[in-house]
C-alpha cells in the first residue's frame, strides 16, 4: 500500500516512465530519470522517503546504483551519513559481502566492515521494491555490521513481485506501487 499523500502519488506518477521490453523482452522497465531532472520532484521525493524515520537514523544505505541516487538527500534530510551497498568488487577497503539468488543465477553485494559503528540506526533505500532479493542480502549486511534496520524505504514497490516476504521483520515504506 503506498504511505505518499494523492499529491505526491500523482507527482511520482508523471515522473516515471515505463520503457517496455528492458533490459529484456517482457520486462516493462521503471525509468526514474524524468522524476530525477526535475528539482522539486526530487525534494519532495526525498523529503517523504525520510519523513518516517526523523530523530531514528545514523546512516543511510543505498543500493547500488539508482538507490544511491535517493539515498544521498535521503541522509542528508535525516542528518545522517550515507553507506554504498554496491556490487562486488567496487569497494576499496574491507568488506562483508552477501549473496543472493535471481532467476538466473546469483549476485553478491558488498559493504565496508567499517561503514558506520556498531549500534548504529540504519536505514536501507531503495529506488525499486522488487523481488527483495537485493534489499534482503542489504539487510543481512547491515546486521553482520553489527546496526539494527530501522526500516526500508523505497520510492516504488512492485507489489506482484512480492518482494516485501523477504524483507520479514523489516517495516517497508514504498511512496507508491505498481
């Protein structure tokens, strides 16, 4: 169910544009881009993913690659840093990493060891709820860090793919679905 008022729901709406048959034929494609451009947009969008979460946050993590783009102001409207969750082997330092299965095959996320202290409030965004394959691995490596997920943040949730199940025990804030 979304938690963004009509105004914004219609906002996002207009900012999203499907591109059918990509990255593949049958897939119909979130493009995010148009929201992106548009500066009012995007603060509004990032304003209402963090509204939730004041006063609860110390760092942000954003997947790799459109939820950096959210998580960035996201962190900065929370006061709170910023952790890249991104694919393995782009990361300098030491990281935990974390697997996890697609339709095809396998992926692996990784995080620094050392993206925030032990302890530390976390919240995961995202641009896309999907299947929860990438958001549950995230998850798994927030704990392995030693944080506690205060919740899980996306701009839209693809609510057919169920992604959500695998994200149990994680409270999901989607602005609007599709």
């Amino acid at each position: 169910m979304p938690d963004a008022p009509a105004d914004l729901q219609r906002l996002i709406e207009a900012g999203i544009r499907d591109v059918p048959d990509f990255p593949e034929p049958g897939v119909v494609f979130k493009d995010i881009t148009p929201l992106l451009a548009d500066p009012a947009s995007l603060k509004a969008v990032a304003e209402a993913m963090a509204a939730p979460f004041h006063g609860g946050v110390d760092a942000v993590v954003g997947l790799e690659a459109r939820g950096f783009i959210l998580a960035a102001p996201v962190a900065l409207e929370l006061g709170a840093g910023f952790v890249p969750v991104r694919k393995a082997g782009k990361l300098p330092a030491k990281t935990y990493r974390e697997s996890y299965d697609l339709e095809y095959g396998t992926a692996t996320v990784e995080m620094h060891v050392d993206a925030f202290a032990p302890g530390s409030r976390v919240l995961v965004v995202d641009d896309v709820l999907a299947t929860g394959g990438t958001g549950r691995a995230a998850v798994e490596l927030v704990h392995r860090a030693g944080g506690t997920v205060v919740g899980f943040s996306v701009l839209m949730e693809l609510g057919f793919l169920k992604g959500r199940d695998r994200l149990t025990g994680v409270g999901v804030h989607a602005l609007t679905e599709a």
